[in-house]
C-alpha cells in the first residue's frame, strides 16, 4: 500500500477514498461538513447475518456500510455496553412494580369467594 490507494491488511481488502466536502439539508438548514476518507472492507460472513444487515440497514434508512459504522461506533463508544447496563439498573430498581402487575393480571377475575 506504498502509493495510499489499496492493500490487503489482516486478510480484508482494504481501499481508501479521498476525503470530500458535502453539503446537505438537515432540518431546513444547509449543512456543510468534510466527509471522512471511506475504506472499503471485504468480509465474509454467513448469508443470514449478511440478511440481516441488509434489512436492519434498509429499516434505519442507511447504507449496508453506514449501517456497520453506526454499530462499530456505538460498540467502541461503549454506547451499547452502557445501555444494557442501564436496562438493567432500571429493572433491578422497579422489579416489584413488574411483579406487581405480572400478579395483578394472573389472578383470577370476579371470582366467588367461598
């Protein structure tokens, strides 16, 4: 990769792409911002996980690799780590307000008392 251009690294093909300046509309205002250099990866992976990339990026709108970006980022932020450890405190803190209506819908409704 002496020239910049491309290369093999670690076993993923690897090719770079000059950065850029954009423009675009974002909420009635033009937006203007240099877009990083774009790398492009090759990596195998098994046909249902490349499906599911495929349909997770179309339901969010973004590109098959703005959509592996956004995980990237979120998992080496420590964003999805943060969270689930969030998810839990809150159940861990309100657990007996879940009890409490998981008990309330099982019991029996307009019964008789003997």
């Amino acid at each position: 990769m002496a020239d910049g251009t491309g290369g093999v690294h670690g076993g993923l093909s690897v090719r770079s792409k000059a950065t850029v300046l954009m423009s675009h509309t974002h909420l009635g205002n033009i937006c203007y911002h240099a877009a990083m250099a774009k790398t492009q990866l090759g990596a195998r992976v098994d046909e249902d996980v490349a499906e599911l990339a495929r349909k997770r990026a179309a339901d969010l709108g973004l590109s098959i690799g703005d959509y592996l970006a956004r995980l990237v980022q979120d998992d080496a932020s420590g964003l999805r780590t943060r969270a689930v450890d969030a998810a839990a405190r809150f159940l861990a803190d309100h657990q007996a307000v879940f009890d409490d209506a998981e008990e309330a819908q099982q019991a029996p409704r307009g019964g008789r008392a003997a």
